[in-house]
C-alpha cells in the first residue's frame, strides 16, 4: 500500500468527520437507552439530556483556556513582564480548545434539533 506524501500517522481528523463521529455515537447511545428503557418514545428526551451533555462539555475547554489567560496576564503584571509574548505562546493551546468547543456545541445543536424533530414519535 503506498502512503500518501505529507500525511503522517497522527493527522487529525477534518472537524466534519469528528462531528459526524459525535453524532453518530450520540444517536447510538440514545437509540441502545431508549430500548433498555422499553419505550422508544424516550428518544425526544434522551436527545435533549443528549444535547445538554454536549453543550457542558463545550464549555469545559473555553472556560479553562479563559481561567490560564487570566492567570498567565495576572502573574505578568505582577511580574511587570510583557503579556502578550505570554499569550502568543499560549495560541495553539487557545485554538484546540476554541475548536473543541466548536465541535461539542455544533454536536449539541444538532442534537438539540435531533430532539425537536423527534417529537412526532412521542
């Protein structure tokens, strides 16, 4: 098999494909509770608790990429140091997780609308 140049082994995935993996799991997860449950009209509520697992875990990397800014901007002001050479360091970091929360609440919208079409079953 030959390998594709410029592509190494630990290539992220396009951020469509990890959103599709998201979802897929998400609605495979909701579909196996609403059958141990018994009732597959569980399913609308099971995409709204869904959504809102999804949205909290937005949060999570932007928040903490906000508390480290903080930190790092407050111990260079005490320090009387440059904030912004600190900061651009911290770019990378920023960008994972800014994308991260736009991967999780992408996947929360999606289901949070997953629950709304699926009133009709209920």
């Amino acid at each position: 098999m030959k390998k594709k140049p410029g592509l190494s082994p630990h290539t992220p995935r396009p951020f469509w494909q990890r959103l599709v993996m998201i979802i897929g799991i998400d609605i495979f997860v909701v579909v196996v509770a609403a059958l141990l449950m018994g009732n597959l009209h569980q399913v609308t509520n099971l995409f709204f608790l869904s959504s809102i697992v999804l949205f909290v875990i937005a949060v999570i990397p932007i928040a903490t990429e906000i508390g480290s800014s903080a930190k790092i901007v407050g111990k260079a002001l005490k320090d009387s140091q440059k904030v912004g050479s600190q900061l651009k360091e911290k770019q990378p970091e920023f960008d994972r997780g800014t994308r991260m929360t736009y991967l999780f609440g992408l996947a929360g919208m999606i289901a949070f609308i997953l629950s709304i079409l699926t009133i009709a079953f209920g």
